[in-house]
C-alpha cells in the first residue's frame, strides 16, 4: 500500500454522532405509525436525493415535505424533526483533525444537506465557540448539496482527487457506508469502513497500514 498523504473523512458517524432512530422516532409521532410508507413515496419522487444534491432549496424540501404528509407543518418543527438525527461532535475528534493536518491533507465529503450542515455550524459556535469549521479542521470540504454530486457515485470521487490535486493511491479515504467506502475504492483510493469505535482510537493504526 503506498503511503498515506491525505485523509478524506466522511461527517455523520465518523466525525459526529448520528442517531438515526430519533428524527425515525419524530417521523412516528408527527405522522403516526405507518410514517414510512409515505417516505417510500417520497424516494420515489427523489424529495431527498434532490435536496441532498443541491437541486432545491430547503423551502422547496419543506413545501414537499409539507405535500407528501398532507400537512401544513410549521416549517421550524420540520427542520427540528429532520436534524433530531444529529447527535454532536466530540471536542476529541476536532482536536485530532487539528493534529492531523500538521502531517496530512485533511479533507471531508458529505452527503448532507443545507439543512443540517446550518445546525452543525450552529451547534459548533454555541458548543465551542467555532465559527470556523470548514477552515480550521479541513484543507478543503466537500458537501453534496454544494457541489451536487453524491456518494458512492463515482464522480465524486473523481471530482474531490481532481479539484484537491490528490493522488488517489496516497489517500485514505474514511466512511461508515460500505457503498461508500467501494465507491472510493473503485477510484484508486484506500479506504476503511468504519462502523465500530471512536475514530480518534482508530486513527493511529490506520495511518500505519
């Protein structure tokens, strides 16, 4: 394996905590129990994928959201149920971003959405004082709704090596979706699933190989 140069980590579950169950949890009780067939309906018309590639705005997603539930529910309780998924960022994995990019290229790739990246923005300015998270901790990051392209789709990867001049053999790419991880993979990129542990513990036997 060549040596590792850059390091591309993936947001939700690798540098903040995810709980997925709890916006499933407020889906229920807004929708009640059968709230999942209506989100079926709702991938099949691409509300979220659309949202999540930049395509719409997020008054656009409220007023789908809105339309496909049949409700007129107040815009900031849908932006609430939608970021009850977003946990928090542990002050341990910012300061490991900050020692590492002492030594590597530190990049992030997400697939997000406006909506969510405002609330981690906000929580990391009341949480830590930081209103500079995109600069301090990262070379460059990389956010689907910004630069419409999603993972594990392959351009994205050939976009994020192209834009960021990377060698793709000398970057280690971080995510806790397999898809994700195969998509980097298929790029030429080194890459770890990471589905178990704190990141911040890991870190220093993935950069040996």
């Amino acid at each position: 394996m060549a040596h590792i140069n850059n390091i591309l980590f993936d947001l939700g579950n690798v540098i903040i905590d995810l709980d997925i169950p709890a916006t499933e949890n407020a889906l229920k009780q807004l929708l009640g129990p059968d709230f999942k067939s209506s989100f079926t309906k709702n991938e099949q018309h691409g509300l979220f994928q659309d949202y999540e590639l930049g395509l719409i705005p997020e008054s656009e997603f409220i007023f789908g959201f809105q339309t496909l539930v049949g409700e007129a529910i107040d815009p900031a309780e849908i932006k609430r149920i939608w970021n009850a998924l977003l946990v928090g960022i542990p002050r341990k994995r910012l300061d490991m971003l900050e020692q590492l990019r002492k030594d590597y290229g530190v990049f992030l790739l997400s697939n997000t959405n406006h909506t969510h990246l405002v609330w981690v923005y906000n929580y990391l300015e009341k949480t830590y004082g930081i209103t500079d998270f995109d600069t301090r901790f990262f070379d460059k990051p990389y956010y689907s709704h910004l630069i419409n392209l999603r993972k594990p789709n392959r351009d994205v990867y050939e976009f994020v090596l192209a834009d960021s001049q990377l060698q793709a053999s000398q970057t280690l790419f971080i995510d806790d979706n397999l898809a994700n991880v195969e998509g980097a993979r298929s790029c030429g990129m080194q890459a770890y699933h990471h589905t178990m542990g704190d990141i911040v513990d890991l870190m220093p036997s993935l950069l040996k190989g």
